[in-house]
C-alpha cells in the first residue's frame, strides 16, 4: 500500500508551525544524464501537469540524439524521478504561462515505469502502466535513444516488425501477433497516406512468420493480387467458382427478391417454401434429421425454378401469379447472365463445398497462406451477398470445427465501410450481420477480423471498439479523428492528438498489438511487393502519346464481352 500512496516520498514538515511548509522533490537514487528540464505541479489519475524550462527545451534542440533533441514536444515522451523507479510519459499539450521567464507547462499521459540500472545508468524492466504516481515536484528529464530502446524493445512473445520508431532511426516498432489478431485489429486512414502499402507489409510480414496460415484477404479493387501473385493464392471472377447454393435464406432474399415492403414479405414466403423443397430433392440431404431453408445443401436452380412453377400451378385465380413470376424471371436472368457465372453457372450445382473451403481457406496452406479474393469483377449489385457469403464460411467453420484441432482464420476487409456502414437503412443487412457478429464473438472461435477503411466514422458503431488494437495512419476529416479517439483507452487518446500530423507511410499503433502507444514509419516495400495502388504521375504520363487508337479498340472489346 506504502508503495502505491508514495507515503514514503513525502518528506517531513518544517519547525515553525505558523509559516508555510515547503515540500521539496525527494532524493532518489536515480541518476540522469542530462540535466531536468522541468517538474510536476499537479497530479491527476490519467496524467499530469508539468511546468517545463522553455530555455532547456532549446538547448535540446540542438542535441545530437534525436530522442532528447524532441524531448518535452509535443508528441514526445519525458520521464520523471518517482524515487526509486523512471516514470514514462507522453507529452501531449503545451501552453506558455510566463512569457518573460520562459516557462512552458505541459500536459502528460503516463506510459509506463521502470528501473535503472546501477552499472550502467540505463532503463531496464520497463513495464506498462504505473504503480505509483510521482509527488508535486517531482522533476522530469528528457528521454534518451537507449531509453526508447527499452521502452519499445519486443520481449519474448511472436511479433513481426513493421518499422522505425519516431524520432529514433534504429529502434524497431512490433507487433505482437498473438495480441493483434486474437483481439481483432484496424487499419484506418485518408487516401494517399499509404494504407494499402501499410496493409500489405503487415500481410507478408504475417506470412513470413505464419507461412502455414490461414488468412482471407477481400479486395474490393484488384489492387492487391500483385503484391501476392508470387505468395498467396489470388481468385477473382474467372477462377473462385462459388456455387450459389452456399447461400443462406437471407442472403437468397438479397439476391433474389427485389421487392417493397408487404411485396418483399409475400415473396420471401414463397422463396422459403420453394429453397427447402430444392434443398430436399438433393441425395445430400438424405440421412439429415433436421433440414432447414439456411442448410449449404446443393441444389440445381431448374428444380427451384419447377418448384416456383409447380406452387403458382396451384392458385385458384390467375392475378396471384406475380409474386410467382417476380421470382421466376430474376432467377432466369441470373441464370442467362454471363457477368453471374462465376456464381449461378449450372456447372456449380455439384458438392464442391470441401473443395471450396480448403482452397479459399487454405487448407492446408502449402507455403501459401493468404487468399486474395478480388471482387472488382463482381456485378455491384452481388458484391455484398459475395462478401457477406465469404465472411459467413469463416465463422461457420469455425464453430462447426471446434471439436476438431483449432485451424485459426484472419478475414482481412478492405474499405470495411461499405460492408458495416453506420447507416442501418442501406442494403447489405447480411455481410453487415455477419461482420458485426465476427467483430463480437469471432475471438471465441478463433476467427480474426482485420478492418482496412479510410472512413472509420462510416462504420458501424461498435465495431471499431471491438479492434483491440489500432493502427491509424493520417486522417484529415474532424468526424474520423473523433471516432477513432473515442474508440481508445483514455491513456491512448492524447497520443492520437498527432494523427493530424502524421507524414505519409507513418502511422501511431494503440492498444494490444503493441505494449505501449507507438508512432512508427513503415519500412519500404520492395516493389514487386506492393499493391497496385500508386498514383498515377500525370505530370508524365500527359506528355506520352502513341497507340491509343488500338488501345481504345482493346479497351472496348473487353468493355462489351465483361472481361479481362
């Protein structure tokens, strides 16, 4: 108790009763090597407030060591003399208070705390969180190089590097796997600041160390099949071959119906009846107790198409037929359509779903542990049902496979906001139900969600707060930087103050992926490795010419038959 109250620290007060007791900072035996450039006058659960020499911070400035030449900015960490043991802290605001003497106050978020070492004056045994807080005077001093280097050295746990910590050029940011994906995590920032890059140098430094694991990537522009046409395996329109069939009723209603209000309602009651009796007439479904509309059995859509044919046959008046034909012509179209072959193909009507789980999920991975699932081909109107079917096989399998050994799954969402948008009234309601049920209970089943946007305030509200851990990048709207500040610890908040401030390819990384708040630059990806993502350089591209009529021609020709 002693320790946690720092009753210890306070030292005794004065003889004369009458006037004022003056307290002074407490002798430890902490030993810095530069001189302090402030103290502590007030205290507070999360922080502090600490009143800083404006004419020490200038003198840092010029200090060989980039880590004390930032000490005491804004962004910055200090550390203070608590006794017996190194209090870590975050700058996270200053203020001028006496122009004239030069002095700054500053307010802090503590880190962390740990011990000096007596040979060699260093940091050592540097951990999370406080078990003391300083007294009023308590002096700060700048932190070093070597001090950082204790703060966010990796201990023994899995972890992979992204990158260098600022302002430091050789102490390594990492992530802790364990923590990252078992927690979910997100990815967030303004277009132009590198994310997809950043996505990708996380993806094959996962691989590298997981090179047996299991992650489904959904890539909603086709920019990430080249930053992994040599690691994973890349399906798109052409090759995933996803029958129709897999579909639950819900997602059925999205595909099928496109009716209103009591319409939708009629036709869902027919659809229902119909499915289950296609989903019947399969040899699958002998021996099965229980059969409902939401069973993956195969069916062949004639059978759903004679069945809907058969129930209308039974109608006493022939004006009850629309709901009958609503149905029967949008399943015809779908059949006649070649945009929806990779889906509605008759060749699909087959049991490949052992097939289709092992490739998709990698099972085994043989080498290749990522699947990037392209799904820039897939008409607008499916994509979410596309998405939503994809999402819905992870977290079935996972808890249809518990009594087996435990296979975990990392589902990778790029432009997350489009599936679990905040707006409940947009279509989409099935991949919007599974991803928030994923970011909920995924953890428990060993599913992992990884969420990619640039709009986080776009998202459904909570599931930013189910990633434990966040890695943002620069954001230039207010909305998302609120959003993304309210979803953190109270302690992380003052540090993602900078994320306005962030330079391209930087990025501050809170929560459980990491043991205290971090801002990171990204290592350079070799070329072949990134995604095909860069912007296009008009400034030399406009002054090419030569081609083009045959390019438009090639252009065109591939416009109208819906290839590649």
């Amino acid at each position: 108790m002693s320790d946690a109250m720092n009753v210890h620290e306070f030292p005794a007060g004065g003889d004369n009763a009458d006037g004022p007791v003056h307290f002074s900072p407490p002798r430890g035996t902490l030993v810095a090597k530069h001189e302090a450039i402030g103290e502590i006058v007030e205290i507070a659960g999360s922080g502090a407030r600490v009143e800083i020499n404006g004419r020490r911070l200038a003198e840092l400035a010029v200090d060989p060591d980039p880590s004390v030449a930032l000490s005491g900015q804004v962004g910055s960490q200090i550390k203070i003399d608590s006794g017996r043991r190194w209090l870590l802290a975050n700058v996270r605001n200053l203020k001028v208070t006496d122009p004239e003497a030069g002095a700054v106050t500053a307010e802090i978020d503590f880190l962390g705390e740990g011990d000096e070492d007596p040979a060699s004056g260093k940091l050592v045994n540097f951990k999370r969180g406080i078990t003391g807080y300083p007294i009023p005077g308590s002096r700060a001093y700048p932190v070093t190089g070597e001090d950082l280097k204790q703060m966010f050295a990796a201990d023994e746990r899995a972890n992979i590097e992204i990158g260098t910590v600022y302002p430091t050029k050789d102490v390594r940011g990492a992530l802790y796997i364990d923590a990252l994906l078992g927690k979910h995590f997100a990815l967030l920032g303004s277009t132009g600041t590198g994310k997809s890059t950043a996505a990708a140098l996380i993806m094959h430094r996962i691989c590298a160390l997981a090179p047996e694991g299991h992650i489904v990537m959904i890539d909603p522009h086709g920019e990430y099949s080249a930053a992994f046409k040599g690691h994973g395996e890349l399906y798109n329109v052409d090759n995933l071959a996803m029958p129709y069939w897999l579909m639950n009723f819900e997602e059925h209603c999205e595909v099928f119906i496109t009716s209103q209000g009591a319409d939708r309602q009629q036709d869902m009651g027919i659809l229902s009846k119909c499915l289950l009796q296609s989903r019947a007439r399969n040899r699958a479904a002998e021996g099965l107790n229980k059969l409902t509309v939401d069973s993956p059995i195969p069916y062949a859509l004639s059978d759903l198409t004679n069945a809907i044919t058969q129930e209308m046959g039974l109608l006493n008046k022939a004006t009850d037929t629309a709901p009958y034909m609503r149905l029967k012509s949008k399943i015809d179209e779908l059949k006649s359509d070649p945009r929806y072959q990779f889906m509605f193909s008759g060749m699909l009507v087959a049991d490949s779903m052992s097939a289709f789980i092992s490739k998709i999920f990698r099972l085994p991975a043989r080498g290749k542990p990522i699947s990037i699932i392209d799904v820039s081909g897939v008409p607008s109107d499916i994509v979410s049902v596309v998405v939503a079917v994809l999402s819905r096989l992870v977290f079935d399998y996972a808890i249809w496979s518990r009594s087996e050994v435990q296979r975990p799954v990392l589902l990778v969402c790029e432009e997350a906001h489009r599936y679990v948008p905040s707006d409940k009234s947009e279509s989409g309601q099935a991949v919007r139900k599974v991803l928030e049920r994923i970011a909920k209970e995924g953890r428990k089943y060993g599913v992992s969600l990884g969420l990619i946007t640039q709009r986080p305030s776009d998202l459904a509200e909570g599931v930013l707060s189910q990633c434990g851990t966040i890695i943002s990048m620069r954001l230039n709207n207010d909305r998302d930087q609120m959003f993304v500040k309210a979803a953190m610890p109270e302690g992380s908040r003052g540090f993602l103050d900078v994320i306005p401030a962030l330079r391209n390819r930087e990025c501050i990384v809170c929560g459980e992926g990491v043991s205290i708040p971090i801002r990171v630059a990204f290592d350079d990806l070799e070329r072949d490795l990134r995604p095909a993502s860069s912007d296009p350089l008009f400034s030399e591209l406009w002054r090419q010419t030569g081609d083009e009529e045959a390019m438009v021609g090639r252009v065109v020709k591939r416009w109208r038959a819906q290839g590649r």
